[in-house]
C-alpha cells in the first residue's frame, strides 16, 4: 500500500505546483501525521491517506493561485468539485480498491463543508472528523502560521490571537476527533507562542 500512496502523491503533484503556493508543504505535513494519527488511535490509513493527499488538488484550477482568496465560498465549492474528479481519475489510474476510491472521491468532494453550514458529517465521521482536524491544525504549524497569515494579512500577534481563541476546529464549533489532534493543537500553540516570543 505504502508504493500506491507514493504514486498517488507523485500523480497529485503537478496539481498541487499550479494551486496554491503552501500546499505542497501542507500535503507533506498531513501525509506525515495520518501515518501517526491512524497508527495510534486505528483509524483507517488506505481511506484517510489518499484523502489527505489528494483533498486540494483542485486548487489547481485557479487562474492567480498567489493572490486568491481561498477563503471565499465559490472558490471553496470549485475547489472542492474539481478535486473529486481530478481524485477520480488519479485513483482510477493507479487501480485503488473501488470501495475505497468512492468513499475517498466522496469525502474530496465534501471536505470544506463546514463552510456552508455542515458541521455533523464531521462529528459523527471519525475519518472524516480527524481529517478536518489535520487539515485545521496545519495552520498551527510552522510554515501552515506563516503562509496563512499572508493570506489573511495578519501579523504575528494577531494571528497567534485566532489560533488561541479558537478552542476546537471550524469556528469551536466542532469537538477534535481524537486526543492526539487535541493535544497537538496544545503543542503547537505553544512552539508558535516561544518562536515569536509572545509569552504573556
Ligand atoms: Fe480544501
Ligand atoms: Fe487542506
């Protein structure tokens, strides 16, 4: 299974050096924590691995990825859209087991609904609900802080601020998924905190 996610990722790349300019970082990051997260709390990796490979590869469509706004809800609806069929092809290609390439395609195609008002599919979905985690959590990180404090045009100070206020993923309203993603949120806040000396 290990070579199938390689190639699955190799096949996602040029998508992801025409989208938008962290993902390739952001991928790197996911692919590395699913490996932790499925070992340890037994969650599915042949279903939460190519997800989170293959999730934004739909930002491939957009025309200026440098100075979109990702955060608005048509771009997030294309993106969505245009992942699930580029995941369609890319998984068909490499002959990904078929009931696992639907769910897979599925959740592609949904993975951003929290910001159309969807929240449950998260909660009562472990899969899905840790995914949302990684994909949330990315921004606690390093080089996740940096890039998307640029999009948001916030400083240090003030985007450390959001991340703290910010309880649990998709606006506090959703409970983390597992206790490994809760306590990475506590890491990570902390690291950010004593790397841009905001110690209170
Ligand atoms: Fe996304
Ligand atoms: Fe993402």
């Amino acid at each position: 299974m290990k070579l199938l996610y390689t190639k699955i990722w190799n096949l996602a790349k040029p998508f992801y050096k025409k989208g938008r300019p962290m993902d390739i970082d952001h991928i790197q990051w996911m692919m590395k924590m699913v490996k932790i997260v499925c070992k340890k709390e037994g969650l599915d990796e042949e279903i939460l691995m190519p997800l989170a490979i293959l999730h934004d590869v739909g930002y491939a469509i957009l025309l200026d990825p440098v100075n979109t706004n990702y955060y608005k809800k048509d771009v997030r609806k294309a993106h969505m859209k245009t992942g699930e069929e580029i995941a369609k092809k890319i998984l068909a290609s490499v002959n990904y087991p078929k009931d696992k390439s639907k769910r897979i395609i599925k959740y592609v195609g949904i993975h951003d609904n929290w910001a159309f008002g969807e929240v449950e599919i998260y909660i009562n979905d472990r899969i899905l609900g840790t995914f949302k985690d990684l994909d949330y959590l990315w921004i606690y990180t390093k080089k996740g802080f940096d890039a998307i404090k640029k999009v948001l045009h916030k400083n240090e100070a003030e985007m450390f601020k959001q991340l703290k206020d910010e309880v649990s993923p998709i606006y506090g309203k959703k409970p983390f998924s597992t206790s490994l993603t809760r306590t990475l949120r506590e890491i990570y806040l902390q690291e950010r905190k004593i790397e841009y000396n905001l110690l209170e």
